[in-house]
C-alpha cells in the first residue's frame, strides 16, 4: 500500500531562503556643523549691522556741521524734506534686524541666495556708515563721493535679491524691504547731498539754475529707479523714493523756501516712480535680460 507523501523539509535548502532575524535600524548620526556654512550668515549681519548704525546715527545725533543739515533733518534750503520724511530710518532697522533673523535660521545657513549678497553688503555697510560720519562732519564732496559707492552696491544687491528666486512671500518681507528701503532712500540723500555741494560752492549763479538742475537729476533718478522697478519688482525701492520725493514735494509747497516749480516737479517724479512700480506689479515678463531665467 503506498501512502500519501506529506511535506518534506529538505536539509540543503539554500541558506538565503532561511528567515532571519530583522536588523533593528540605527539611529542616523549627526552630521556635524560645517564652520564654512557660517561665512555668508556672519559677513551678512556684519553688513546689516553696519547700515543699522549709520541709519541710527543719521536718525538721532544731530550733525556737527550746519551746511548739512538738510541731509539729517529740515533746514531753510530748497532740497530740505520735511522733518517727517527721516522716519523712515527706523523702518530701515527693523527690516534689516528681520533680515539678520532670516540669515541665521538653520536652513539658509547655505542659501544660493544669501551667499551671493555679502561682498556688495559688505561694501554698502561700510559705505554707509561712512558717508554719515562724513557728511555730519560737513565735508559734502567726500560724503557725495562715498555715497556713490554705497548706491552702486546697494543696486547689484537689491539686482542679485532679484536674480535668485525667493522660497515665498516670507524670505521677501525678511530679505528685500530693509534693503530696497535703504537704497530707495539714500538716493534721495544723494539728490539732497547734490544740492549741498551746488550751494556749499556757489556752483549755480542763479537759483534757477539749481533748481532746473535737481529737476533733471530728479527726472533720471525716477527713471532709473522706476525702470529698476519694473524690472525686478523690488517695491520697497520704489516705495522709499516715493516717500521722500513726496515729503521733499510738499515740503517746497507748504513750507519754507517755497518754491511751487520744485515741489510740484518733486511730486510728479513721485508719481511717476509710484505708476512704474505699480506697473511692474502688474505686467507679466519672460526672459528678462540680465536675469538669466523666465520670470511669470
């Protein structure tokens, strides 16, 4: 009689068939802080720290010498702004505290984006601080001059924030307003500062022709800036210079000197800058030049 064969084991099964014990998984190790992932945060904040405390002494010290006052403050002079147009000052520091907060977060430790800003930082911070010191001192043409150097680097950071796209709306209000307001700002102290010099050395003959001379050098600067805008859609640029080409405008209408051609040309650059940026805000580019990338 045979009988059913029932399920045999078989002794030379291949081992890797055999069920072994799983692996408890490992903790994964910590991976150690790179000190050169620190270089861009620490030369960032040193740059911001540096425009905070110019923007701090320009707002609260009185300047040493008369002939720039109205670069500080009000004062009888035709490119003098009204006393209100220096708070802006203070908005400049908290958006440039919020920058150093931003900055030293662990995830932008090695941002593409924040890397790419401290070289021209550095030399805006300095700048910035020295053209202060200078111009409080009374000494206009080296303030003028260092206030150059201070504009043009502030223009290739404010481009570089435009070239490397933001995570969102977030690292925008954190990275862009403190230093769009600054540069916005400041080129309407190079307007004033130009005007320092043309008084300080009796450079025009005739106040016409200091006044036909700021509304050109206005005109370029609203140009400039507003074209800057529509470009790259740094608003708090536009914003700053609508700020003090405002307060400049109704200060030469309402105050003293009063000069209705000034103030009113003042206004209208004002408005201007204020339709570009607007307009930048609402036109969709692609393949902007210099950008290097399709913006929607």
């Amino acid at each position: 009689m045979t009988y059913p064969k029932g399920p045999t084991e078989r002794s030379d099964a291949h081992p890797a068939t055999k069920s072994a014990p799983v692996a408890a998984k490992q903790p994964a190790a910590a991976q150690p802080l790179d000190p050169g992932s620190l270089l861009a945060p620490g030369l960032n904040t040193v740059a911001a720290v540096l425009v905070i405390i110019g923007s701090v002494i320009a707002a609260m010290a009185e300047p040493a010498s008369e002939i720039t006052t109205s670069v500080f403050g009000p004062s009888a002079t035709l490119l003098s702004l009204d006393a209100r147009a220096f708070w802006i000052w203070w908005p400049i520091v908290v958006g440039l505290l919020a920058f150093i907060v931003w900055v030293w977060l662990p995830a932008n430790h090695a941002s593409e984006r924040m890397a790419s800003l401290y070289w021209p930082g550095l030399v805006a911070g300095v700048a910035h601080l020295a053209w202060i010191i200078v111009a409080r001192q009374g000494l206009v043409i080296p303030a003028a001059i260092i206030l150059v150097f201070e504009i043009t680097a502030l223009c290739l950071l404010v481009w570089r924030l435009a070239k490397h796209r933001s995570s969102g709306p977030g690292e925008n209000l954190a990275t862009d307003i403190g230093w769009g307001l600054v540069l916005g700002f400041v080129s309407v102290q190079a307007l004033v500062l130009v005007a320092v010099v043309v008084e300080a050395f009796d450079l025009a003959e005739d106040r016409l022709y200091l006044i036909i001379a700021m509304i050109a050098c206005g005109v370029l600067l609203a140009g400039a800036l507003g074209m800057a805008g529509r470009l790259f859609r740094q608003f708090a640029v536009g914003a700053a210079v609508v700020w003090g080409f405002t307060w400049l405008g109704l200060e030469r209408i309402v105050g003293e000197p009063r000069n209705y051609l000034l103030g009113g040309m003042a206004l209208v650059c004002a408005g201007l800058v204020l339709l570009a940026f607007i307009a930048s805000g609402m036109r969709k580019r692609k393949n902007i030049f210099g950008l290097g990338r399709s913006w929607d």
